[in-house]
C-alpha cells in the first residue's frame, strides 16, 4: 500500500425524511493512521460509519476506498475490499465458541465450495486446520488467554467480548479497521490496555484504523487526526491539540472544562 490517503468522502450527505443527519462532509483517512470522529450524541458519526461501510446507501456525494468507487456497495462488498467494522452495540454469535466466532468471518476469505465440503477434500481439511490455527493467533493478539478460545460468546467477560468481537473483525483481512465506541463499558484499566492494543494494531499489523469514541482522554491520546462533526456538519479537523483548542469544538461538545 502507497502512502496517502486509503479513503476519501466528498460531499456525503444522508437525509432520512426532511432530517439531515449528515450534511454534506468531507472527509479522509491517511493511511497507516489513527484517526477518530467525534461530536455530541446525535451528531451523525454513527450514520456516516454507516455509510462507509455500506449499511446506508448517501442521498449524495461518493466515497472512495482504496480507488474503488464503494458509494452504494453493499456490506459485504465493501468488506471484500478490506474494511471490517465492529459494533457500539456488540454483536457476536453467542451460542458459538471464540474460535467459532473468529471463524465465521473468514468465510470470505476461504476458497473451498460446496463439493468440497460434501466431499471432505484433502485441501478444504487443510484449509480448515490453517482457519482454526489462524483464529487463534488472532484471539491471542487480541488479549484473551488459551483457555477461553473454546468459551461461548456470552460467557465472556464484557471486555474480552469486546476483543472477541475486534478479533472477528480482524479474521476478515481488513486494512482499514472501523471500532464504534470499542471502549463503551470498560473500566479505566480496560480503557488504557484498549489505547495500547490500537496503536498495536496500527503497529504491528501495519492497520489504518478509525475510532468513535466518547472518551476524550483516550481520543486526544491515542489518535494522530481528529475529525469533529455537530449536528452533521463537520465543525472541525486537526491534531488533537488543534481540536482540543477549536472554540468551536469546545463549545459543541468538549466543555469549557476540558481545555484548563
């Protein structure tokens, strides 16, 4: 991957109704970086994620990911082309072990059909051996210790699902890894061990990654660019320090607080 930009936005716009939710942004990601899009509760960083990755279709302007036009792709399209996302609200297969869950999302990755699954071929048997392998390197990298890999979703701790859940998004192959409000829930040591395990990820796994994200502290510390949106309309983008120092930002969404 050349260095530059691995996605641009211009001009989104998603109506729902007579409601603009998001109002015509503009918008990049470096690769190789972490950025975060913050703003107050109803600021539209959910919907726009959204649009990334295919959930909604923009009432206007187009999306670039990788030089390919993904405007209007759907999902699982736009996860082929190596953008993977987790949830604000988990969503794991919760009835089905760690590696089971890892597993899944490998499906699109896996080159076996169905005659080879009806026919147990000698590669679809090593192609699984290798998935199973490989989904366990990932919970491994994600934080969870051996002995969960075989525990149900829900009988996971809370924090843990959440890494259960970054490891599933991971099995995809992504090179763009999207984490709506990873941190929701978790206590502060949760917090910082989260902080250093995405900066792992952009590291070590050479990932671009972009965060929502309530906790500015976590924000300002780990993020290389902050995009700011306040009622659909981006207000503000910078490092962290510029952001923080924006009377815009200050006044829609940090507090006079944050900045003494």
């Amino acid at each position: 991957m050349t260095d530059g930009d691995i996605l641009v936005a211009q001009g989104v716009r998603k109506e729902f109704g007579g409601l603009v939710a998001v109002n015509d942004v503009d918008f990049t990601i470096p690769a190789r970086k972490i950025v975060s899009l913050i703003g107050p509760n109803g600021a539209g960083k959910t919907t726009f994620f959204n649009m990334l990755t295919g959930v909604y279709r923009p009432t206007a302007g187009e999306i670039v990911f990788h030089d390919v036009r993904t405007t209007g792709l759907p999902p699982h399209k736009v996860t082929q082309l190596g953008m993977a996302r987790t949830f604000q609200n988990i969503r794991l297969f919760h009835n089905m072990s760690a590696v089971e869950n890892v597993q899944v999302a490998m499906h699109s990755r896996l080159k076996g059909g169905v005659l080879a699954s009806i026919l147990r071929t000698r590669r679809l048997r090593e192609e699984e051996a290798g998935a199973d392998a490989q989904a366990r390197e990932l919970l491994a990298f994600c934080g969870l210790d051996s002995d969960q890999f075989e525990e149900y979703g829900k009988n996971l701790p809370y924090g843990d699902q959440r890494r259960l859940e970054v490891a599933r998004a991971l099995a995809s192959e992504p090179v763009l890894l999207l984490l709506d409000e990873p941190t929701a829930g978790m206590n502060p040591q949760e917090t910082q061990d989260f902080v250093e395990f995405v900066r792992r990820l952009r590291d070590e796994r050479d990932l671009t990654v972009l965060l929502i994200e309530h906790d500015m502290k976590l924000v300002m510390g780990v993020s290389d660019r902050v995009t700011v949106l306040d009622y659909g309309t981006k207000i503000a983008e910078g490092t962290p320090g510029e952001v923080q120092r924006d009377p815009r930002v200050i006044e829609a969404y940090l507090g006079k607080a944050a900045t003494a």
